[in-house]
C-alpha cells in the first residue's frame, strides 16, 4: 500500500479481513498502482526469484506470449512498414509479440523480421528489419525461458541500473546509433522510465539533431505532451531550446493523432506514394505536369479508401491486407495458387530506392501503376466509379468499373506470363466480357485455321488493353486517356 498511498476517507472504507475485490476503492489504487508497476513489481516475495511477480502474478508467458492472441491495427501497420522498406529499425519496451506475429502471418512465416532482446541477437541476418526489444521478450523468453527469462527488463532496479549494465552494452549502443542518425517517431511510449531518458541524452551528447529541421528529429504521436516528452527534447535539443521557442519545439514535436489512425495513414500515404513514384518513372513522353494529374488521381483512389476506414479500423485493415496482396499476387503472377502469406510489398526498397532496382522496368510495375493512376484520374473526372471485387473468388477480378454505359471487371496484369495464366486457369473468359489491363505490350495471337470471316461478328470478347502500347504512342494526358478510355469500352 505504500507504493499507491490512500487517502484518510479510502483508509476508512478498507477492510483487510475482507478480499480486496471486495473493496469500494479498489479501482483507484489499482490506477495508481499501474502508476507506479515498475515499483510494485521490485517488492521482493520471501523465497522466490527477483522476477517472480512478473514471472508467475502477473503470468507474463500466458499474458504477452499467448500465440491465440491476434494483433492490432498498429501491429498490421507496422508490419506494412516493415515489408514495404520504410522501416528497417524498430525498437520497443513490449514484451508482447504482436508485431512478429503480424508478419508472419502476412509472410506465410518467411523471415523477415530479426527479433533482438539480448546482445548477441544483434548478430542474427535482419532480412527486411530489426526489432530491438530491449524490455525484453515475452515469446524468446517462454520458448527458451533460460537464455532470455534473465533479460526481461520490468522492476524499477532494473530499470535504473539497465543504462549502466555491461550485458545492457551492444544493445544500448545500438539503440544510441539508432537516435544518433535516424529521425525518431515514438508511438505509445510515456518516456518516464529512466533508462528511455537516459539513452536519448547520450545520443544527443553522442551526436545532437539540431532544431529547427524538416522534418522534425523526434515526434511524439499524442495529444498532448507530458512532463517526461517535454524532458526529453529539453536533453536532446539543449544545445537550441531556450524559454523563447521551448513551446514551438514542444508544439512540432507533436503529432495529435493517437497510434492506429496514424499508422492508417502512414500506411496509405506510403502505398500511394510508391505508386505515384512509379508513374514518375514511367517510360513515355508524358510531360511532368501529366504525370502529376496522373499522380493526382492515384491519391483520389487513396482518399477514397481513407473515407472507408471508420467505423472498424481492425475490419478494414484486415480486408485491405487480404485484398492488397491478393491483387499484388494476380498482377504478378496471374495466380492465387502459390500465394505464400496474406500480403505482398508493392515493392522492398523504400520510395526514395525504387529506381535504383534494376529488375524495375520489366516487372511493369510502372505501366500498372499508370494504369492505376488513370483510373482514379477517370474517377476524378466522374468517369467511372470504382468498387471492390463482387468476391475474392479470382475470377470475379481485382475490381470493378462503373459507368453510365455499363461495367465490367477489371484484371492487372504485369506480363504476358501472368495474362496468360490468368487465361489458363479459366478466369478471365470472353461471355464475361472482362478488361484485362497488360502493364507491358500485347503478345500477338497466332492466327487460327480456318479463318473467321471479315467484319464485325458480334461476339463477346475479352477488352485487353497495354499500356506500354498507349504510352509509347501518346504525347499528351488527354491523348493517352482518350486512347485508355476507348479500348475499355465501358
């Protein structure tokens, strides 16, 4: 009781012959216990390990390593990030493993991610990045409880002493380099426990961002900053924050949106992004203005998507995820059947890198992506509308166009290769009338024997369009849209 004091009204109302439970006050101490856990959970138990509150009270294997325990928005978003290049380095003072078990399951359990929660982790191949858990880790630790129980950082000793322990060392030398040279955004972190504090001020003592930059060096996802935020940009801007701008750092520092709409956003910013950098890269003789109407209609689609989230974050996450890789894997290959995970990168390097893949301009990835921003530049226009897919079954499409004279179903295509499959399979037939979109040119068909008699016979047949045939022959927007707009037929 004496790590949350009670008042002299609360000591009144506790009766300790009854179960605490039982207690009218019980709710307020247990808060101002949560307050204070790294201090509840340092009270030593007469016989039993340092840890054992942790260990078996709290029950830290079937609480935080519980496999059943699906993730969150954030966990989905950030593993998003992850897989597309943006964030190679994450680190966290959860012991939980809901971002690892986000990306395995959008991986198929292909690795990608390298989980760090001792120093010699830090040797283990980061495929697509880096989870420094220096709290340690829930799961490792319940798998191998003797190599990583010992590191599973909770009680307030720990705390102090982990920035001074030698075993602490590589990991925390890590983590300094990591705030030394990459911008910062914290995402549900209090910054109150000392050892946060005091590895930012070494980073800053190591090598200190100056204030003012753009982007900001450390931004904090709240609405409001609290006393230890506000300490922590005090240590690393001290060499620029005086009284005159300590509010205008604070107020930069700060981005009021809490984790999952934020994550949302950045994942659709980051999609959105590549795509419009796609077009930007893509061969033809667009000129830059074009390329920016097309990039305009890429975030129409964007938008539009964004406007869909609310009310259940959690539901639409999980049905882009599913929709975003099946369509990814039918572009690429025409086909679900080798499908390994629910998701697919759009690409792995980050945006600023995608030029430098030399694989980039026969994967048609950016012929697709000029596909894609004429079909929002359509939809801008009220041209069409577009919907999702009637199913997921493949045959019904990535999605679907509406227009005044009709609609039809929409299919991606990188290649002749994933066209071609797509034909195989069954899924794409003329009765449907369907569009296929090719990223790269037509494969011409063989002629067949007898031959069909001349003119127009009347009969339904599949509306294939290449866009490297309509960019290499057009000069202007309007030209390639006209163009576009005719071969759909819709």
């Amino acid at each position: 009781m004496a790590i949350a004091p009670t008042t002299p009204e609360e000591d009144a109302r506790i009766d300790f012959t009854q179960p605490v439970a039982s207690w009218p006050d019980v709710n307020n101490i247990v808060v101002r216990l949560c307050s204070n856990y790294a201090r509840l959970l340092d009270v030593n138990v007469q016989g039993e390990p340092d840890d054992f509150l942790l260990w078996e009270a709290v029950d830290l294997r079937a609480t935080f390593a519980d496999p059943a325990k699906p993730p969150d928005v954030e966990h989905l978003c950030l593993a998003i990030l992850v897989l597309e290049g943006a964030c190679t380095n994450l680190a966290s003072a959860n012991w939980d493993g809901l971002i690892e078990g986000a990306i395995a399951a959008m991986t198929g359990g292909q690795p990608a991610l390298s989980v760090c929660a001792r120093p010699e982790d830090l040797r283990n191949p980061a495929p697509r990045g880096r989870l420094i858990k220096f709290h340690g880790c829930a799961l490792l630790a319940t798998h191998n409880e003797a190599v990583y129980r010992p590191f599973l950082v909770a009680r307030q000793s720990q705390i102090n002493g982990w920035a001074a322990w030698p075993e602490s060392a590589a990991v925390r030398g890590r983590l300094v380099d990591l705030v030394s040279t990459k911008p910062t955004l914290m995402i549900g972190l209090s910054a109150q426990d000392a050892n946060i504090q005091a590895l930012f001020a070494q980073a800053a003592a190591q090598m200190a961002w100056r204030w003012p930059s753009d982007p900001p060096s450390f931004v904090f996802s709240a609405n409001e900053l609290g006393v230890d935020h506000q300490g922590l940009l005090q240590n690393v801007y001290r060499q620029d924050m005086r009284p005159g701008n300590r509010q205008q750092i604070v107020d930069e520092a700060r981005i009021q949106a809490y984790a999952k709409p934020l994550l949302l956003a950045l994942v659709l910013h980051l999609l959105c992004s590549k795509v419009r950098a796609l077009v930007d890269l893509a061969p033809g003789a667009l000129p830059v203005a074009d390329r920016q109407s097309l990039q305009d209609g890429v975030i129409a689609l964007r938008d539009q998507l964004a406007a869909i989230v609310t009310p259940n974050p959690l539901a639409f996450i999980n049905a882009f995820i599913d929709q975003w890789g099946r369509s990814l894997h039918l572009i690429r290959n025409g086909s679900l059947t080798h499908a390994a995970g629910r998701y697919q990168p759009l690409t792995v390097e980050s945006v600023a890198n995608i030029a430098t893949n030399p694989g980039l301009p026969a994967s048609g990835l950016r012929e697709t992506a000029v596909a894609v921003g004429l079909i929002g530049y359509g939809v801008s226009r009220g041209e069409w509308q577009i919907d999702a897919p009637a199913s997921n079954a493949v045959r019904d499409g990535m999605f679907r166009l509406h227009a005044p004279s009709g609609e039809a179903k929409v299919f991606l295509t990188s290649g002749p290769t994933s066209a071609l499959q797509l034909k195989q399979d069954g899924h794409v037939v003329d009765a449907e009338e369907p569009i296929v979109i090719h990223g790269h040119k037509l494969v011409p068909a063989m002629a067949r024997s007898p031959r069909a008699a001349p003119g127009r016979t009347g009969r339904r047949v599949i509306r294939e369009v290449s866009l490297a045939s309509l960019l290499e022959s057009s000069a202007t927007l309007d030209e390639l849209f006209q163009r576009f707009r005719m071969e759909l037929a819709i």
